[in-house]
C-alpha cells in the first residue's frame, strides 16, 4: 500500500473489529519504516477501515444487492472520515439513484447496526414459529 486506500469490511464481525484491523495495518507499516522519523512519517500512506454490513436475504442476494433496502455505511467522524465518506458515496452512486439509501454513522455503530438486524430477524422467526404452533393445537 503506497497511496490512499479504503478497507471495507461487509462481513458480521464483533464490535471493535475495525480497530483491530486497523491496529494490524499500522503495525505492518510499522514494520516497514514507516513512521522511524518525521520524514517517513510524511509518507506513511493513510487508509481508512470502514464497516459496510450487508444485509443480503437468501434466494434474493443478487436483486438486494442492486436494489437494496438500506446501505449501511460506519466511518470515522471529522475530517479523516471525510475522504472514505467520499469514496463510499461514489462507490454505491449507481445503486442509490432515486432514493437515498445511504446511512453513515460511526464505525462501532455500524458493526452492531448488523448483530441488531440478525437478532430481530431471529426474534421474529421465533415468534413465527410460535404463532404457528399455537395454531397447530
């Protein structure tokens, strides 16, 4: 990695997950001199690890992907922030062009915006079920 990068994470990982990466990509950079003086520290190249969960139904992946329900985007705020909200925005431009599906918010919230998801949607094949077997006797 020598210029700018985004790292997106579509995967359900646990809260801090972004942290984490990011930790293993300064340490790696670490590693190859990057940051030993105020010199190299100029071109120590910047990156962003962004959390960008899916929200796919099964049988359905391919048409929520083209026309999906909401895009959840998590950042970081202020200024840094800033040039990875810009790239994501552009990135999913063709997906979002009548309605404005995009949601930035900070990164930790994304990550649990996605365990949320996966727990109400438990919740309500629960419930189903239930429902159903009550209707059974």
């Amino acid at each position: 990695m020598t210029d700018y990068r985004v790292i997106v994470n579509k995967s359900t990982v646990p809260v801090g997950t972004a942290e984490q990466v990011t930790a293993a990509i300064n340490a790696v950079l670490a590693s190859r001199s990057f940051g030993s003086t105020n010199e190299a520290q100029s071109l120590t190249p910047t990156f962003d690890v962004v959390s960008n969960p899916e929200f796919l139904k099964e049988g359905a992946a391919v048409s929520d992907f083209s026309k999906p329900d909401r895009i959840i985007i998590g950042i970081d705020s202020g200024a840094k922030g800033e040039r990875a909200r810009t790239v994501m925005r552009d990135l999913y431009e063709p997906f979002n062009r009548n309605h404005d599906r995009i949601q930035f918010m900070g990164v930790r919230s994304a990550e649990l915006t996605k365990y949320a998801a996966n727990a109400m949607l438990a919740t309500k094949i629960s419930f189903m079920n239930e429902m159903a077997n009550m209707a059974e006797l």
